[in-house]
C-alpha cells in the first residue's frame, strides 16, 4: 500500500454490504451501487439527431466528389510511374511497429 499513498480514490470492495462500498482515502465519496441498472442512453447504436436533407446532400456530394478524385489520382500516380512507389511506401508504413 506503499505505493498508493498519493491515490485519490482506493476501493477495496472487502464490505459485507452490497449497495455502498467506503474508500480507503478520505479525499473520495464512497460508491453506491444502485439496486436496479438503466442505461443512461437507451439507443445504442442510434442516429445521433435525426435524419435532414443535408445529411443525403452532404452524402451525395462526397460519393460524386472523392470517387472521381480518388479515381484521377490512381491514374495519375499509376501513369508518372509514381503508384509503385507509393504503394509500397504505404504498406511499408502499416508494417512497421
């Protein structure tokens, strides 16, 4: 516990009670467990507002904008010999630790 000295909070969880458990520094409140759980959000994986017209325009203009771009930019790397050399730049870069 040497090593702990300076710790802000220190649960031990050695309590016979279930619902709170005291800490072991004086600077922490103690933890109450409640005796039901609800999710503090209770969509998951939902759409984080809902859904607006800018939100398929701003989709549409991406898909119509970087594929071209995408596309002109493999030509061109592929073209001035260049693409080679990126690539395997690129996979050398996720290699490496």
């Amino acid at each position: 516990m040497d090593s702990l000295e300076n710790a802000r909070a220190l649960y031990t969880f050695e309590e016979a009670q279930e619902t709170s458990f005291e800490t072991a520094t004086t600077s922490a409140p103690d933890l109450l467990i409640p005796q039901t759980f609800r999710r503090f959000r209770p969509e998951w994986l939902g759409f984080p507002h809902p859904q607006k017209r800018s939100d398929i325009r701003d989709a549409i203009v991406n898909i119509t904008g970087f594929i071209p771009f995408g596309f002109c930019l493999f030509l061109y790397l592929r073209v001035s010999g260049e693409f080679s050399q990126t690539a395997r730049s690129g996979a050398q870069s996720l290699l490496e630790d």
